[in-house]
C-alpha cells in the first residue's frame, strides 16, 4: 500500500505539467485526447508521471527508446 502512495505523490496534474513544460493547459488536454502524451486516468481526472514526460519528449526528438 505504500508504494501506490508513494508513485501517487509523484503524479502531476494538467496544471503542474503545463508549467513545468511552459505550455498552455490546452496543448496538455490536446495531446492527452489525441493519445499523444502518456497519462493515467485516476477516476474522471487524468495525471502523468514525470519520468515518462521525460522519456515521452526523448521520443519525441528522436533522442530515446520509447518505453510506453
């Protein structure tokens, strides 16, 4: 039980993502509609996991293996 709690407290929201990447909360919500961005959906709200942003960019400047 406390290794959700512990994954969980690392989870972001679209707003916490947003300002972390500089981007408006709509370009979050695009991408996560699209499939675009990995996320999980906890209930009716989605969150992401700061490692597979990272991961998830690398991807997508041709820079790592994509792990998702």
């Amino acid at each position: 039980m406390n290794n959700i709690k512990d994954k969980t407290q690392h989870l972001l929201n679209v707003d916490e993502l947003a300002a972390r990447l500089n981007v408006p909360k709509g370009w979050i919500y695009e991408r996560t509609s699209r499939g675009d961005i990995p996320f999980i959906k906890v209930g009716k709200y989605v969150r992401f996991e700061w490692n597979a942003i990272l991961d998830w960019l690398k991807d997508e400047q041709g820079l790592g293996e994509k792990k998702y």
